[in-house]
C-alpha cells in the first residue's frame, strides 16, 4: 500500500473518531440537560428505554475508538493492511469496507466458521 492510501485510511478514521466523540458530547449533554420529571409511567418507561438504546449505541461506539487508534497506530508502525493471522495483504475493498480490520477475508471467514462451530 502506498503512502496516499494510507494517508486516506488515516484521514479517513480520524474523521470517524471525531465523528464518534462529537455525538458522545451531544448524548451527555441531552442526558444531562434532561432533569424533567415525568411523573406518567409509560412515558417514564419510553424515555429511559431511549436512553438506554442510546447508550448502548454509544458503548459500541466507545468499542469502535479502540480500534481506531488501533489502527491509526497500526499505520504508524507500517502494519496496517496486513493480516495479523496469515500475514498477507487485506485487500483494498475490504479496508474501504471496514478500515479497522485486522483481518483479511479468509481469515475472518474462518475465524466465522469456527465460532458458529463452537456455538452449537
């Protein structure tokens, strides 16, 4: 991989993480900010059920920054797009679809395999 597709993996998941950060900001403060008393049960009961959807959302997201500064360092030590089981290169199609991967596609496939196997 060269040096410009790198920088665009880069630029790419740098902007995600800000993406990431931006709305966990916006969730606290609507969290914060909402100190309304509601004294009816079934609206009680949809607007923690909306936070606890939106909570969950951002606990995957929290998920997803480790493995973006995964990968941002992954790029910075020159490992990035390599597959950490087979060693080969992760193709390019498979990055731009998910650039966090450690991965190349066979590898996940079997990685797939064996944990349905396993989960019977």
């Amino acid at each position: 991989m060269d040096k410009t597709q790198l920088e665009l993996f880069r630029t790419q998941l740098l902007l995600k993480k800000q993406e990431i950060l931006t709305d966990a900001g916006k969730t606290m403060t609507e969290m914060t900010d909402q100190t309304t008393n509601v004294p009816d049960p079934n609206d009680r009961a949809t607007l923690e059920s909306g936070r606890s959807f939106e909570l969950r959302i951002r606990d995957r997201e929290r998920k997803l920054l480790t493995k973006i500064d995964e990968a941002i360092a992954r790029i910075d030590e020159g490992s990035y797009g390599v597959c950490e089981d087979c060693g080969e290169e992760i193709g390019l199609k498979r990055l731009e679809a998910r650039p966090v991967t450690t991965l190349c596609i066979d590898c996940k496939t079997i990685q797939e395999t064996r944990e349905k196997s396993v989960g019977q």
